[in-house]
C-alpha cells in the first residue's frame, strides 16, 4: 500500500510538471491558407529537411507569437504573406525570413534580422519586356511606402535600356485615378506594382480601364490580373522562390549572418500573357516571347 502511494505520488508531480517544449528549427507563420503558399513550401522544403511547425494565421482569432517563440524556442521564422511578416518582425531576437511579402523591402530596416526574396522580378527583366514590346515610355503609380526602393533600382536600369520611366506617386488608393488620367498621353505602356497602396481592390480596375480607352498595354507581376485585362504577366517562378528562401534559412541555420544575406530578387520568372488583349493592342505572341531571355 505504502508504495502504491509513493507511485500515485510520482505519477502525480510528472503531471503537474510542465515538460519542456521540444525546439525546433522553423516556425513557419503564413497568412492564410492559398494554392500559391503551397507551392512555395514545397520549394523551402527542397532545399532541406527542416523540422518546423506551421500555422495558418487566418485560423485563429490571435495568435500570442512571443509566447510561442518563448516556449517553442525556434531557430528561425518564416513568414509567407504580408501579415504573416508584419506579426514576424515583432519578434527581434530571431533571424526572420520574408517570402511573397510586398512590405518586405519597405520594412527591411526596421528589423535587425531580416531578409528574404522579393515578391516580383528584377527591373531589368521588366525593362527587357519593354524592349521586345517596342515601347519607350512607361508609367509606374507607386507609393513611397512600398515602392520607392524598388523605382529607384527601375529609375536607375531604365537609362541603360533606353526606356523612359513615367513614375508617379500615391499616399492612399483614391490618389490612382487621378494619377493615372495625369499619365494620359505620355505613356505608352503601364508597369503593374505589387504595391498594396497603388494596387487595391477598389482601383485595381482603373488601370485596365486606362489600358483600353489609350490602348496601351498593362504589364503585372500575376497573372491573375491577365482576365481582367492586363496583356502579360512576368510572374516569379514560385517553387524556385520557395527554394531560394530555403536555401537563405540553411544559410541562417549554418551561422551565416543576416548582414551577408541582405533580401534578394527572384531567380527565375515565366511569361504568361492574354492573348485577346494583344490582338487588340496588336502586339504578336512572339514578339512577347522574345521577353523571356535573360537581360
């Protein structure tokens, strides 16, 4: 009897006792369940087997992430969309790797670890685009907020392409329509940002509307803007995404410092376009095919 209560006893503590969370090396934050995030894991996770835990923030009404962290003690978050990375860069004492996140080079600094890729290819792959399409005037809407370093970089390859770049600036999504009617003339084709600010739900439409009434075609980062009108997507290959970003938290995993693996562009991106919109813009396939050559 005696040692009957001594086990009940035993059991009893190792209940009471909190255990101490396994670690693991990737907590993997992403904004809600998509298709698109999908694929870009498989390509993290062909980089190499990490042990992980994900959560799919859109399920939870709040997520405690410090504590998390505390407990859960990972090596490095991962954070797939801008919500995922706005929760992600409140936790500072983690390296913190951003992927099909628009904010990502907006907030860049305001984190001391953290990097990523970004979410469109180069300029200069865009302005490659340009050239096959014949054009010499291109408009960009874009805010300060999101989009001013990667204009800057644009602004800078443009020269050397022969490309002149017609930018203009917005603070809020009501400033697009007029933005856009002031580009009226002077453009001779629109260079689509993933810029929250200048690409909203509710102004999304202006541009394809500018596109018919001037017939100059729009070129985005998505082609889920080409039923809408757009005439051709140069979207980032998002499994090899996937797999950049694997290779940036190995990187991180094996003591790299994050100041060695600053964010970085896309490697490979595929051409999509409508081809409605290029016969009536009359633009051939072929001459926008010729856009898939590396600058």
């Amino acid at each position: 009897m005696r040692r009957l209560f001594f086990r009940i006893v035993l059991v009893g503590c190792l209940l009471l006792t909190p255990f101490a969370a396994e670690a693991y090396e990737v907590l993997i934050l992403q904004s809600s369940p998509s298709p698109v995030y999908d694929q870009v894991l498989r390509g993290v996770r062909s980089a190499r087997r990490f042990s992980e835990r994900l959560l799919v923030l859109s399920e939870y009404s709040e997520v405690d992430l410090q504590r998390i962290v505390r407990e859960e003690r990972p090596l490095v978050i991962l954070a797939l969309g801008d919500e995922a990375l706005a929760l992600a860069r409140t936790v500072r004492r983690l390296p913190v790797v951003g992927l099909l996140a628009s904010s990502l080079r907006a907030v860049a600094g305001s984190h001391p670890a953290l990097t990523g890729v970004e979410v469109q290819a180069s300029p200069e792959r865009y302005l490659t685009m340009f050239q096959h399409l014949r054009v010499k005037r291109v408009g960009m809407v874009g805010s300060p907020t999101f989009s001013s370093h990667y204009i800057g970089r644009a602004r800078q390859a443009a020269q050397r392409h022969g490309i002149e770049l017609v930018i203009r600036e917005v603070e809020s999504a009501r400033e697009v329509s007029g933005q856009l009617a002031s580009l009226r003339g002077s453009v001779d084709a629109l260079w689509l940002l993933p810029d929250s600010t200048a690409v909203a739900r509710e102004n999304v439409e202006a541009y394809f509307l500018f596109s018919m009434q001037h017939q100059v075609p729009v070129v985005v980062f998505s082609a889920a803007y080409l039923p809408a009108g757009a005439a051709v997507a140069l979207e980032v290959d998002r499994h090899d995404t996937g797999r950049q970003g694997g290779e940036l938290i190995a990187a991180l995993l094996r003591g790299e410092g994050v100041a060695e693996l600053p964010p970085a562009m896309p490697r490979k991106a595929v051409i999509k376009y409508n081809q409605t919109v290029l016969r009536r813009l009359g633009i051939p396939p072929e001459q926008v095919l010729r856009g898939v050559e590396q600058p």
